[in-house]
C-alpha cells in the first residue's frame, strides 16, 4: 500500500495543486500550459506536466521544454556579482561609476521631458548594493509613471525592448537622469542588467561566457543561455499574451499568440545580453539552480558561494528595513505583497503574517513576465517552481494560489521550522 505521504507532505494534497492548475487554468484556456515541480527534503515530491507547449501546433508541454524565463534571469545574474565580490574583485559599497565613469554625476530628475531634462544633484553615489536591491534610482520604461519612465521607451531601453548593445544601453543611461537619489526608495528597473555589464567589465570575459563557465558548466544547466540552438528548437515554447500586446483586455478567444518559438528572435544569439531578463531555462536546469541556492551555495560537490554570502543576499536589505509597500515607486515588480523584503537578488519574506499568505520567514523568491515563478524555503527545506509562458505575470493570481496549495499539503514542518 502507498503511504499517503512523500518528503511529509501529503499526496492527497499534492495532487490538488495539480487538480487546481488544471482544472482552473490549463482546461479554462488561461494558460496554454504548464510545469509544476516542488521539492521537499532532497527529492521532487511534485513533477506535473500540463497543457501545450504550442497550442497553434498542439505541440504537448514536455518535461525538457525550453521556456523564456525573463526576469527569473536576474537571481543568477545577482550570483555572479556575488562570486566576484567573494573573490574581492568588486565590493558591494563600491560607487558605480568606479565601473561606469560616465555614470559618476547622473543627476535625478526635477523636471521636464527628455529633451529638457532638469536635474538636481544626488544626495549621495549609486552603489553596488542598490542595483542588486533596485534602489539606484534606474526604471524600467514599462512602468509608464514618469518621464523618465517615458524617455527609457523613447530610447527602447528595457527588459522586452532593449535594442543595440549592452554597452550601448549603459552609454546611453548616461544621458538620462535618476527617478530618485539612490537609496531613497525601491524601483524595478534595469539595474540587474547593468550588473551583468559590471560582471563582464570585472571578470574580463564577456558576460554571457562568465555564466557558462563559472554557473552554467559547472552546475549542468545544459539547456540554458541567450538563446535556443537549432537543435533544440523543437523544445522551445510559444509564448502567448492577455490581448493585444499584453494588455489586460482579455481576448475572447484566449491567450493571443505573442512569440511564435519557430519565429522567434530567441532562435538566434541576441545582440543584447540581458542579465535582467534574457536566459531561456528549463524545469531540469533552473531547479539544480535552486537547489544549489537551497543548500547554501552548494550542489553535488559544486560549490559557487559559501553560506554566509547567500544568508547576506537574502536578508532584507532595503533601508530602514521596511517592506515593498513601504518604499516601492513601482507601477509594476514581480512582488508587491506587505511583509515581503527585498535582498541582493531576490524578493523576501519578513513577516509571513503580513503576507496573508503561507510562508516561512527568510523565504525568497522571484517570478519573469511570462508567469513563471520560483522560491526557495530553507525552513521547509522546500523549493517551488512554475513554469508557463502568459505575459503580463500580474494576469492572474496564479503565484500566491500555487504558493497557499504547496504549503497546504505539508504534513510535517522542516527542522528550522520546529
């Protein structure tokens, strides 16, 4: 007889996160489909395939499926800072503009449009650690509340689009002031991508090269970059949107096709390396990555961080040790709950109470535009990972219902939690 419970969480329960992805978005056409993995106590106690990966062919989502992870680039991307500051070969407290000097006087805005910007000085240097916790005073042009906001979209600078080189974007944020003196307040903006041009500046090998050897290699994410090879194009997903563009007027027809994966410019290395929003990944590739965070920085005998570096990274950084709600100027972040922090990386939970929703003090966590989602619980000893691909991700409130199903179904509390 098969016991009713795997890694002490019960299987009854298991099979309703299943049960609910299915029923209430696979089979309702919300999603084209998608892949669940939960992992308890060194094993997969979950794996659940669902739905299509195109569903203009009926090609079925399949267990290597490759998937645009966009945003839930920037967690390896805040790793490989990491490694090079444990290396000191960067500092977190390092200004900048000791990496980018045409950066060393960007004033913040007080006033006009982007022909006329008027500034005023900052109150003090950007720093490392405020592009790794999105207080640098950057924005993304896609949250559509400032000036600022607006010269970034005139410029197509921006997780979806971004044109020319990274080092053209850096030459031309240059021109462009801050939304706000570094430090002051919390904004989801293209600081993470320039990282990665930091991280190639001091490694002294391009960006995308430094993942594959020192964290892709390494950890076996074979299946994971800039973009698709053509021997795996077969395995790429299509990527759909909530109506025109994205927006939130819902089709009747469904999902539209965004990005068709036989077409799509991911089939081709890209010209802009995105460390905010570029890899495609898959389920296998991105939970090694996961687990190697859940154990501290370490995985199967490769070893990327040591576990004070990542207790650093995912402690609640942002001034004053408030939450989001608190500091945030975003129109738009893959978090926006109350109680949650903000690390060197990742969003994190410090009042599970305030979240209205089950978690574990210290978890942490990010999500990419098209859906996908992940966290890491130390507590539990439990990782969560979802994978679909539906822009925008604040569609649907898919991220908090898997995260109250996969906590509902623990039987028995991980040894931190007891």
């Amino acid at each position: 007889m098969q016991s009713r419970e795997t890694q002490g969480m019960s299987r009854e329960r298991l099979a309703r996160v299943e049960r609910f992805i299915d029923e209430s978005y696979i089979a309702t056409g919300k999603l084209p489909g998608a892949l669940i993995q939960v992992w308890r106590r060194g094993e997969l106690a979950l794996n659940s395939v669902l739905g299509l990966a195109d569903r203009e062919r009926q090609v079925p989502l399949a267990q290597d499926s490759i998937f645009r992870i966009y945003s839930m680039t920037k967690p390896v991307t805040s790793v490989a800072v990491m490694m090079l500051v444990e290396e000191c070969k960067i500092a977190l407290d390092d200004p900048v503009s000791k990496y980018i000097a045409a950066w060393e006087n960007l004033g913040v805005h007080a006033g006009g449009f982007m022909e006329s910007f008027q500034t005023r000085p900052a109150a003090r240097p950007m720093l490392v650690v405020d592009l790794l916790r999105h207080t640098s005073g950057l924005t993304y042009g896609f949250q559509q509340n400032t000036n600022v906001d607006a010269a970034y979209r005139k410029l197509k600078l921006g997780e979806l689009a971004t044109e020319g080189t990274l080092d053209e974007m850096i030459d031309k944020l240059a021109t462009l002031p801050l939304e706000f003196s570094p430090g002051e307040a919390w904004n989801y903006s293209v600081s993470t991508d320039a990282l990665g041009y930091l991280v190639g500046k001091v490694s002294g090998m391009p960006f995308e090269t430094f993942l594959k050897q020192r964290i892709f290699d390494p950890l076996g994410m074979v299946d994971t970059g800039f973009h698709v090879p053509e021997d795996k194009a077969s395995r790429f997903c299509a990527c759909y949107a909530v109506g025109a563009l994205g927006s939130k007027v819902v089709s009747t027809k469904g999902p539209m096709l965004q990005d068709d994966p036989q077409a799509s410019a991911y089939l081709k290395p890209p010209a802009f390396i995105s460390g905010g929003g570029g890899l495609v990944s898959t389920a296998a590739d991105y939970m090694r990555f996961a687990r190697m965070l859940l154990q501290g920085g370490e995985l199967d005998g490769v070893r990327l961080l040591g576990p004070k570096t990542l207790k650093l990274m995912t402690a609640n950084h942002l001034p004053g040790g408030v939450d989001l709600p608190r500091l945030s100027r975003s129109m738009f972040s893959e978090a926006t709950y109350d109680g949650v922090g903000f690390g060197l990386g990742f969003a994190t939970t410090v009042t599970p109470e305030s979240t209205l929703i089950p978690g574990s003090a210290g978890d942490f966590f990010w999500g990419g535009a098209a859906s996908t989602f992940f966290w890491v619980d130390p507590q539990e000893e439990l990782i969560g990972l979802f994978l679909t691909q539906l822009l925008p991700s604040s569609a649907y409130p898919v991220r908090r219902q898997l995260r109250t199903l996969v906590y509902s179904a623990i039987t028995e509390p991980g040894p931190a939690a007891r």
